[in-house]
C-alpha cells in the first residue's frame, strides 16, 4: 500500500480533503466542487496521473445532489484515484476540466445533455445522443420514463397484462421483495 | 402489382411476382439488437441465399428492409428517408417483439413502440430475438404474399401518406427532409 499511501498523503497536505484507500490501487477522495479541478491537475502535472479513464454522475435525488465521479490513473504507479464531489442539484453548474483532458469535452456534453449539469465554457454541440430534445433530461431520476412512452409512442394493445416478472418469480420462490426495490416495480 | 387475388392475375403479372419472390435484395442496415442473426442467416449453417435472400448496399438496389429491433427516434428519421429513397416493389419486416409492441423497451423515452404506424410493415417476424429459422420462415411468408401478389403495402404508403406523415412528424420534432416523388 505504499504507493497507494503517498499519493493519498500528497493530496492530503496540499488539499486538505478527506480520503481512504478503498483497497490495493484503489484511492478514494471527496473534495469540494471548488477545488476539483485544482486537485486532478495536481495529479496530472506532479504525480504523474495523466490518464483520464471516466467521467459519472450519480443522480442523488433524496440529498438534492448530483454526485460527480472523475476517475484517473497513472501508468506508472499503476494506481486509480476516484475523486468524488457533490454539486447541488437545481440550477447544476461544475467547472468545466476539458483543458485539462480534451477528451473530458465528451463526457461534460453528455452529463449536460442527460442531467442538465452546465458546464460554463463547454464548446460542442447541445445535442449529444438525443435529437430535438425539448423534455427534462431524461436520465434524471424525476423524469418519468413511462408516462413520457406512453404519451408519445403509440401502445400497442394487449400489454396491459403483461405481469412483473420479479413479483412473479419472488412469487414462486417466497422471497421478499425490500420496500426500496418496490418502488421500481411496474405499479 | 394491382391485382389482389392469385387467380385474377395475368400472366405477366405471374412471371412478374414469380422473379420478384425469388430475388429479394436486403438493405444492409440494421437497428436494434437483431441485426446480429442476420450474419448468421446468411453464412453456410442457414444460407439464406438458397432463397435468393442476399445483401444490397443502397437503398436504391434493394428491395426489402429489415427493421432489426427497437428504432430509436433518431433512427427513425434515417429509416424513413431509407425507405423512400427505395424503388418499388419495396417490402418491409419487422423484426423482433420491439417493433411489434416496445418489446423490452415499452417505456423507453427513446425508441418506438409499433413500427407500422409510421412505415407499412409486410412481414413481422416475433421473438426476442427471432433465429435464422424465424428470419427464413419470414422470408417465405414474404414470398408467398408477393407470389399471390397481396405484398403492396408501398402503394398503400404512397395512399395513405397524410396519416405516416402525421405519426412521423409526432415523433420528428424537428423535420427537416426532402420531399420525394416517386
Ligand atoms: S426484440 Fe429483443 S433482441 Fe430484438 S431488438 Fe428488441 S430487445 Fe433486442
């Protein structure tokens, strides 16, 4: 784990940010949006962590936040670092890093397109997948996938009995389904 | 391509169906998951082209278009100028339960549920997704409405343009397309 402890050490001092190695070639850090962009070109300019392997976001919609996930990686320690920051969830906003990786450009235009996360300074196109999008983007955890299927594409009778088949199969085997995990369930 | 019945038709009409049925060119475009049998259909195993079921590269030298699982919106705008673009006789099979009814995709925001309101559709082929032996038996059913001549879903397209235009345009939000005038 020394490896692992000297970078998670260096971006401690200089940042001061809370962190844990979550196992071998594995650090994990959560910082404040503020200060994201400062620590990934820390690591990329100092210690050698040039490699951006993925940009995510997570939709945490009972905190009102999104969660952002920047993963990066050095070819020569051989280790990854997720940072891992929160970002309110009305009127989303985070720095915009692609001068730092232009390939950073494709990930912040399709967070923009499926979360409506703004990246002040992002140049591309506003559509990324979709086309003549004008709903709420839809891979928010509000946006309403059925209903929005269901008044747009015509719904071919004879569905309607279609049954869940969790519910169907829990059914046979006895099993509980947990309250959370309802929620996803067709009623 | 008028008549309806097998027995009505003339003799030119017989011979005409007859090559028809027996040299169906498919546009090579696939959508959806599906497209992934049709390799398959047509290698040495199934050897579709036994059927005279082989490949065209434009839509102007091919005669059937496969519709191989869900369509996305964005796909649809393609598959629409597709088959415009296409000569007659032209054929269309739907292909796999995404194109019937949604499929496992009922309530994507993203794909349409039911293929034949917004192209006419000859032949679908069910299952998720169908084998060669489906895709094949599609074909002969594909045939043999072109041998009895009843596969004129094109003249119907042409008729009832108003109302696929209508759907399409649902969907399309933003239409931006050229007119043909075949
Ligand atoms: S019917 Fe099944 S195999 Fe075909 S496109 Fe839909 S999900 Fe994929």
């Amino acid at each position: 784990m020394e490896k692992e402890n000297k970078i998670l050490e260096a971006i401690k001092v200089a940042f001061n940010v809370e962190g844990h190695i979550a196992r071998e070639k594995r650090v994990m850090i959560t910082a404040n949006k503020d200060i994201v962009s400062s620590i990934l070109l820390f690591c990329k300019n100092q210690q050698g962590y040039i490699h951006l392997n993925h940009m995510s976001v997570v939709d945490r919609i009972e905190d009102g936040k999104f969660e952002l996930n920047y993963i990066i990686w050095s070819p020569t320690e051989k280790v990854t670092i997720m940072l891992k920051t929160f970002i309110d969830r009305e009127n989303a906003e985070m720095e915009n890093i692609d001068s730092i990786w232009d390939q950073a450009n494709t990930y912040e235009r399709e967070m923009r397109e499926m979360y409506g996360i703004q990246f002040p300074g992002l140049i591309g196109r506003q559509d990324f997948a979709l086309e003549d999008w004008d709903e709420m983007p839809p891979m928010r955890r509000d946006f309403d996938t059925h209903a929005y299927a269901e008044k747009t594409f015509y719904q071919r009778p004879g569905r309607e009995d279609a049954k869940d088949v969790r519910e169907e199969l829990t059914k046979q085997s006895g099993e509980v389904i947990p309250d959370f995990a309802k929620k996803y369930s067709r009623e | 391509m008028t008549s309806n019945n097998k027995d009505k038709q003339t003799i030119v009409e017989y011979i005409q169906n007859w090559s028809r049925k027996h040299s169906l060119f498919v546009m090579a475009y696939g959508t959806g998951c599906g497209a992934i049998e049709i390799p398959a259909t047509m290698t040495s195993r199934y050897d579709a082209e036994r059927f005279g079921i082989r490949g065209a590269a434009t839509p102007r030298q091919a005669d059937v278009l496969l519709i191989t699982g869900y369509l996305a919106t964005k796909t649809l705008k393609r598959v629409i100028r597709v088959y415009e673009q296409m000569q007659d006789p032209k054929y269309v099979i739907g292909f796999g339960s995404c194109t019937i009814n949604g499929g496992m995709y009922y309530d994507s925001y993203n794909t349409i549920n039911a293929l034949d309101r917004y192209i006419p559709v000859d032949v679908y082929i069910n299952g998720c997704m169908p084998r060669p032996e489906a895709v094949i038996s599609g074909f002969v059913q594909l045939q043999k409405q072109i041998a009895e001549g009843t596969a004129n879903n094109a003249a119907k397209y042409k008729e009832n343009l108003e109302w696929y235009r209508a759907n399409q345009k649902k969907i399309i939000k933003n239409w931006r397309m050229p007119d043909y005038n075949w």
